[in-house]
C-alpha cells in the first residue's frame, strides 16, 4: 500500500503530489523506490484481511455461543420496558442474551429457507382452498429445502470452533429447482 502523507494511494489511479505535480495512473508503479521517496510516498503494509462476519478483527472471533449478560456488579440484566404508571423503565423476568454466531447463522438459515418456500406458497394455498393439487415436484422441492435447512442447523449447532462455522456456512449448497 503506497501513503502520501499518511494518505492510501491507489496505484490504478491518477494523484496529485503535494507540490500539486499531476502523476498519471501508472506512474506508482512504473516509478522505482527512490522516485516514489522523492515525492514522499511511502510503503507500508495492506492491512491483514478477516471476514467481518465472523471476526472482530484479525485473530480476533466473534462469540459463538448465546451469552447471558450481566451487569458490572454480576446482577442479571434484564430487558427493560416503560411503565406509565411510574414513567420509568423498569425491569422484566427476561434476561438479557446477546445472540452468538450460531445463533445468528442459524436465523439466517431460516430466512432463506423461508424466503425459498415462499416462492411456492401460493401453490400450497391454491391446494389448500382446492383448486389444484400441488404437483410432487413442488412437494418434493419444498421437502428437500426444509430437510436441508434442519441438517444445516443441525451442522451449526455442532461447531466447536469459528473455523468450524465457516466451514459449515461456506459450503452451503441448496437445493435447485
């Protein structure tokens, strides 16, 4: 990664230098290291990539699990909600849980095999009112979604590890019509 005054360069696009010499698209790297010192552009490492949907950061994993919160004194926190008569929040029987990479992709899961059926629901209530029974390559269709979506879920529950989990999720391969 190319700085010119702490500034990132593209090295596919024209710059102006700080004398305001205009340098054309190529000139990064066509130019030697000695060129690039004269103006004043420095080298420095890119930056360590992660997925940000697992990581916080580079060796840094999102949780896995549900986590219960609690407050710094180790009382439970729970989910608080108004209440009129005192115009105050005030507590439920409902603890806080900040939801952990399992149970998030596990929602996402659903949603796609939702947003799959979805696609044939109509097909379902056309049955249901009986207009016309639902072909069995429909049934067949919507069986194969949902059993795929339950060992899907039933692979995530099972990871032990971040790396497992994305093993798991990256390999995703749903059934075609």
């Amino acid at each position: 990664m190319f700085l010119l005054d702490g500034k990132p360069l593209s090295p596919d696009s024209p710059f102006r230098g700080l004398d305001g010499t205009q340098y054309p698209a190529n000139w990064l790297r066509l130019s030697s290291p000695e060129e690039r010192a004269v103006i004043g552009i420095t080298e420095a490492q890119e930056p360590e990539q992660y997925d940000q949907r697992f990581y916080w950061g580079p060796g840094n994993p999102k949780q896995l699990e549900d986590r219960l919160e609690f407050k710094e004194d180790g009382s439970p926190l729970y989910v608080q909600v108004y209440d009129p008569a005192t115009e105050s929040m005030v507590d439920t029987a409902e603890q806080v849980v900040t939801k952990g990479l399992k149970s998030q992709w596990i929602s996402q899961i659903k949603a796609t095999a939702g947003s799959m059926l979805s696609q044939s629901d109509w097909k379902i209530t056309r049955a249901a009112e009986g207009v016309k029974p639902v072909d069995t390559d429909t049934l067949a269709f919507r069986a194969a979604i949902r059993a795929y979506s339950n060992a899907l879920e039933v692979q995530i529950t099972a990871c032990t590890s971040v790396e497992g989990l994305i093993a798991v999720v990256s390999s995703q391969d749903w059934p075609k019509e």
